[in-house]
C-alpha cells in the first residue's frame, strides 16, 4: 500500500497537465501514488472526478492537486511527515497563487491563518471555535487527509458545476478531530487560466450558495455559529468576485431571497449597489484596452464625439 495518494481530476482541455505531472514525479522521496481521474459523462465536474479518483486511491493519506496546479518538491513528503509526526487527522498548509496573466508567484494571505497553529504538534478543532471552517481555507489543495477518516465517515465531494469543495471541506473538518499546519507553501495554486472551471463563474454566480445548502445540511444543526462565519465570509467573497453585470444582479437576488432565511447573516447589499454598475464599466474598458489595444480605443472615442 503506498503511504500517499495524490487525486488529479483531469479531462478535456488541460494545457498545463504536463507541467502538474513533470511537478508530481520531481517530488522528493517516494511511496506515494498519482491518481488521475476523469467525471463519469454525465457528471463532466470536478467534485465527481475527485470522488472517482477517491475510489481508486490506495494511500494512507490523500492529497489533491487540480490538473494546473504545480507542487513544490517536498509536497507530498513534507505534508505526510507533519502528518505521521504529530498523529493528526488533517494536515494544512500555505499555498501561493500562480498568475497566468501577470506571471509570478504571489502569496495567499487568507492561508496564512493557520500560522499560529504551525508549532509542530497537533491541536483539536475545537480551539478554534467560531473560526472552525475559515482558518484553514475551503480548498481541498492545501491539505493532507488520513484516508481512514474519509471513508470511515463517508465524507465524498459534491456533484456539482463549481464550488464542489465547500460541503467536503466543511464536512472533514467537523468530523475530524485534530489538525496540524505546516508554514510555508508546498504548492503554486495556478490563477486566471483561461481554461480552468473558474474562468466560467460568471456562468453559475450562485454555485457556491448551493454549496453552503449542501454543507449546511451536512451538518445537520452541528456548529451553528461557525457555519454562519463561513457563510458571511464566503458571501463576502463571492459578491467581491462576480466579474460581469449580469452576475452581479443574478447573485444579488438570490441573496436578498434567502441569505438571511438559510443562513442567518444579512449580506450588506445596498454598499456595493451605488458603485456597481461604474465599477464594471471601468472593468469592461480596461479589458477593451488589454485585448484591442489602444488605437482601436482610440476610434472608437472618437466615433462616439463625431455623433
């Protein structure tokens, strides 16, 4: 049986699964496993490639990486070792951003919560209270997970078009017991790649909202206060990262239909609302600028002030 396992959900266009999978076999040390996996054809999404790629894993511990993500070295052996020393159920650790467009690495700065718990020991959930689900981040990518807990609670992502990490996450990190950090990134987490689910978002703004449903149901009553914490702080995020008009207003109504019901927060809707409709126009002109250059800003400027 091989100490790890590594899940890839790979399928159609992915221009940088040769650079995740020249990452994989650099890593240091050995025993470990790379599952790549495909969705069945009628669920084509990552959280039903990840839990096929779960039934073929053998590992004692599992990890995650998407099909453009790049590991650092010591990725699998780093994690496994925390893991192994420590005797926690879940190993978390930093990550930073890969940028397709601007180039470089950048770190994450929400990851770096975990730090004042990377003191090489395990600690229980339950130290962290209210914070239970925002410490760690919702991103399967950045953790290392005892396959026994999984299976043993039966704990399988959702089916569903983006977003299908937040009810596994939140569902492993109430059923485990303990945690460890390590502080420092053991992977770059690739961003603005044009061919990645993400880029798609503004096609399903509300995904994420079935997500916390799904999470919430899970829970079943459990961490009432925490789940609310997630809830604010994702919503926050998701209204800050809406990237057309249309998104915006679909995810709006919604949130002003249920948000409060569901989930008991009251999203501070109307602040965005004056500096929206500006905000995307400023956005759409900058992309033009980008994409067409600036000569063809420039006629366009000036056909509008010959009418």
């Amino acid at each position: 049986m091989p100490e790890a396992s590594v899940i890839v959900p790979a399928w159609g266009d992915t221009p940088h699964l040769a650079e995740t999978r020249a990452a994989l076999a650099a890593q240091s040390g050995g025993g470990f496993e790379v599952v790549e996996c495909a969705p069945p054809p009628d669920e084509p999404n990552a959280g039903a490639a990840r839990n096929a790629g779960l039934a073929r894993a053998c590992g004692k511990w599992i990890l995650f990486v998407d099909a453009d993500d790049v590991p650092r070295p010591d990725f699998v052996a780093a994690a496994v070792e925390a893991g192994e020393r420590t005797g926690a159920d879940v190993v978390a650790f930093r990550a930073d951003e890969l940028d397709d467009r601007l180039g470089g690495r950048i770190p994450m700065p929400y990851l770096s919560r975990i730090v004042p718990w990377a003191d090489g020991r395990a600690h229980g959930l339950g130290e962290l209270g209210r914070a239970r689900f925002t410490t760690r981040g919702l991103a399967p990518w950045n953790k290392a997970v005892r396959r026994s807990l999984l299976d043993g609670r039966g704990i399988r992502f959702q089916s569903i078009r983006r977003a299908d990490d937040i009810a596994f996450t939140v569902e492993l990190l109430a059923e485990a017991a303990t945690f460890a950090a390590v502080d420092r990134p053991l992977i770059d987490y690739r961003v603005n790649n044009a061919a990645s689910q993400e880029a798609t978002s503004a096609e399903t703004p509300t995904a994420f909202l079935d997500a916390l449903l799904e999470a919430k149901r899970r829970l079943a009553g459990r961490f009432g206060d925490a789940m609310r914490e997630l809830a604010a702080e994702t919503i926050a995020y998701g209204l800050h990262s809406v990237r057309t008009l249309s998104s915006y207003r679909e995810l709006s109504a919604r949130l002003r239909a249920c948000a409060a019901a569901d989930f008991g927060v009251e999203p501070r809707l109307s602040a965005l609302k004056g500096s929206c409709v500006p905000c995307f126009r400023a956005v759409r002109a900058w992309e033009t600028l980008r994409d067409r250059g600036p000569a063809f800003c420039m006629r366009r400027l000036a056909g509008r002030f010959a009418r």
